[in-house]
C-alpha cells in the first residue's frame, strides 16, 4: 500500500524558492522587530529621563499641582491636562458624530460611484499638514468667529483650534466606521429589509449595532489622535498654561461653583504637546529639571494613550461579532 499522498502537491520543492522564500520571511522578522525595538526603545527612554525629573521633584507636586512655570522651577501639570482635555473633547464632539453620519451615507446610501470620488476627497482632510490647519484656524477662522458669534474671542483660542482638531480627525472616524460597516454580511441587511424595516431603520437599528466595535475603535484612535496633536494647537491655541476662574451660580439659595465655557473656550489655553514644543525650543539645556520635565510630560502623555488603546482593544473584543 503508498505511502503517497492523495491530493496535489502544491508546494513548490525546487530549492532556490525556498531560499527565497525564507529570505522573504526573515525580512518580515527583522522589520517586525525593528518596530518593536523602536517602541521599546522610546518607552525606555521616556522612563530613563523622567525618573531623572522626578528624582529633583515631587511626583505628587507634578501630578496635582495647579500652576505650570518651568522658568519658576513649577511644574504642575493640571493646566496642561486641562488644556489638553479641552480640546480633545470639543474636537471629539465635532469629529465623532459628523465622522459616523458620513460612514452611515458612504457604507449604506452612496452608490458606487458616488463613494469612489467622495471618500478619496474626504481622505484628502487625512494628508493635509497640520501645520496648514493651524495657520486656516489662526487666519480665517477665528475671524469669522469674531466677526459673527464671538465678538470678544481671543486671538488665540481653543475654540478655533478644537475646530480645526475636530475636522482633521474626520476621516479617521469615517474611514474606519466604515470599513466595520461594510464587514456586516448583507444577509443581516436583507433580514431587515424581510421584516418591513425601512433604509433608516436597517442602517442605524442593524448595520451601526453590528459594527459597534469598530466604531468604538475608530471613535478612541481619533480621541488618541487629538490628544497627541500638536501644530495646530501650538499655531492656534496659544502657550499660556492657565485654570478657567470658578465662578458661582445661585440656584434656590445654595452656590453651586461652575466653569463658564466662553473662559475656556475664547481664551488661549495650553496642552502638554505644545509645552513640550515650548521646552524643546526653549534655553534649556540637557541636565536641567526644566528640560528633564519634556520626558515627564511625554510618560504621562504615553500613558493616557496606552489607556485609551487598552480600552479600545478590550471594547473591540468585547463587542465584535464574528460572521
């Protein structure tokens, strides 16, 4: 009786293809590991210099102080997270639902046509400069802002610069949602459709619940991606660190302490991208707690982007469906 397989012998045996396949797969490996070396290598360092800081200065001073003044020998880092958190949320309520409204037409109601022209010009928003987005925020948009809603808007402000985030992101949310949304087999649709439902109903009742874990990927990226940008804040925003003043609001005889958004958002502000652009172009050498404080600001700013990615993941396997 052969010992002989049944079926075809489909992998090749002559052995220069193997060679050159193996070749393939140990570049493969080498790039695969470069990427890790190169992200284990700037978490090492971040650590390294940023114990260098927190071996001058208390890291509880660091993380809870509310006044950010290297030239002072301050570092209080609330302002910057505050500047930070800012623009990230006023830009997430503007990329979010505009980014999930342009998946649901491209994915369900634009033809083929349509959606090959419309998504390459919305991807276009992904390849401009940021440096461009700030210099549009700076010179037009905060014109016409003051010139038609803000009167007394500042000229640099975190208004504009939110605006300007918040459309640069777009087409991370669009795009992503709507490769989760094109992942939902027709059948789904189809069964929707069997039911009476009708385009609306089968697009927001079955398509978006389906694709929730891609949706909540590409709504975390792009917050991640606000967090980190730093062009367009630096050019728009401003470099002034700084706490809204708590004003009183008397509801029933009882003072209850508010933040009045026309201070946070009309005036200039600071994130911790744009404090470590201040320090890196600043007079501060190599050695000093004023420069070591960059790496601070850095591992806190790795930090909350771990964070955010680690919830993505656990929220992508949390909901996805498997078809």
């Amino acid at each position: 009786m052969s010992d002989a397989p049944d079926g075809p012998e489909l992998q090749r045996s002559n052995g220069w293809q193997r060679l050159r396949e193996g070749t393939y797969g140990g570049l493969f490996a080498v790039c695969a590991l470069l990427s890790v070396f190169t992200t284990v290598g700037i978490v090492v360092t971040l650590f390294v210099d940023a114990s260098a800081f927190f071996g001058a200065y208390s890291a509880v001073d660091f993380l809870t102080g509310f006044e950010w003044s290297p030239s002072n020998r301050i570092f209080g880092i609330v302002p910057l997270v505050f500047g930070t958190l800012v623009v990230t949320i006023t830009a997430a309520l503007i990329a979010l639902p505009i980014g999930t409204l342009t998946a649901i037409y491209l994915s369900e109601y634009a033809d083929p046509r349509t959606r090959s022209i419309l998504k390459p010009l919305l991807e276009i928003l992904a390849g401009v400069p940021t440096v461009v987005y700030g210099y549009f925020a700076l010179v037009y948009v905060t014109p016409a802002l003051r010139a038609t809603l803000f009167p007394g808007i500042s000229t640099f402000n975190a208004l504009s610069a939110s605006l300007m985030v918040g459309i640069m992101t777009i087409p991370m949310v669009s795009s992503i949602s709507e490769d989760a949304m094109n992942a939902v087999p027709d059948e789904l649709r189809q069964a929707g459709y069997g039911l009476g439902a009708t385009k609306f109903e089968v697009s927001t009742g079955v398509v978006v619940p389906a694709a929730v874990s891609g949706i909540a990927s590409s709504y975390i990226l792009a917050v991640s991606r606000a967090i980190g940008e730093t062009m367009i804040v630096v050019v728009a925003m401003g470099a002034q660190a700084r706490l809204p003043p708590v004003q009183e609001l008397q509801v029933v005889g009882l003072g209850i302490p508010f933040i009045h958004p026309a201070d946070v958002l009309l005036e200039p502000g600071q994130t911790m991208t744009v404090a470590m652009v201040q320090i890196a172009g600043s007079d501060f050498t190599g050695g000093t707690i004023a420069f070591d404080s960059l790496f601070a600001i850095g591992l806190t700013l790795f930090a909350i982007t771990l964070l955010m990615n680690i919830v993505s993941d656990r929220i992508a396997a949390r909901y996805r469906e498997e078809y």
